[in-house]
C-alpha cells in the first residue's frame, strides 16, 4: 500500500482538486504479482481515465479503509486456499495509518496483537 505520490506515480493519474498545490488524489493502492486496485472515490474518475485503468488491468474499487482492508483479507484468504503452506506478506509504508492497518489484519490473529498469515 504505497504513498499517494507513489499511487499517483505508478498509476500516471493526477488530481489537482483533492489535495491544494500537490497533485495526487485521496487514494489506496493494493498491488500483488497477479492484481491491481485502486480505492478512490469513483466520482473523480472520468471515462478516460477509467479506459486507461481497465487496459491497463487496474480494477476501481470505492475509497476507504474499510473497503482496502476487506479486500487485503479477500486476497490473502484465496491464496491461502491455494496453498495452505504458502506464506503471505502484507507490506505498507510506515507512513501507514493505524486505522488502515488494523483493517487489514487478520481477523482470527487481531485479537493476539500479532501480524501472520
């Protein structure tokens, strides 16, 4: 889960009214070997851009922690049922918020105070 300025980088997306003089929008960002996606309010996303998101794979999907830390779980979930064996990381900046760390850690481990999946 990068950075704004990293989303923004990444992605080639600019959002001048989101943030005054930095032109990055209120975004999260979930990339993995086989998946792409961005929670952003989908009302700023134009058809233009949304052409070029959907040819390059990048799925849209509604802004919040909520939202990210549901899908996090979702995706570690199915490769987990691919290979109980397998080893999951989740990396995020450290300038990631608490809130969005907490959704995105393991239900059945939450209680423990310990991140592994």
């Amino acid at each position: 889960m990068p950075t704004l300025p990293a989303i923004a980088w990444l992605l080639n997306i600019r959002c001048p009214g989101d943030i005054p003089y930095v032109p990055v929008a209120y975004a999260y960002l979930v990339l993995s070997r086989d998946d792409c996606a961005v929670f952003v309010d989908k009302r700023k996303v134009d058809n233009d851009l949304q052409t070029l998101l959907d040819a390059d794979s990048v799925e849209v999907r509604d802004y919040g922690v909520d939202e990210v830390g549901r899908y996090v779980q979702n995706a570690v979930s199915k490769v987990r049922a691919q290979n109980e064996k397998w080893a999951v990381k989740v990396f995020a900046p450290k300038e990631c918020s608490w809130a969005l760390a907490k959704a995105c850690e393991p239900v059945s481990l939450a209680r423990s105070g310990r991140w592994r999946y």
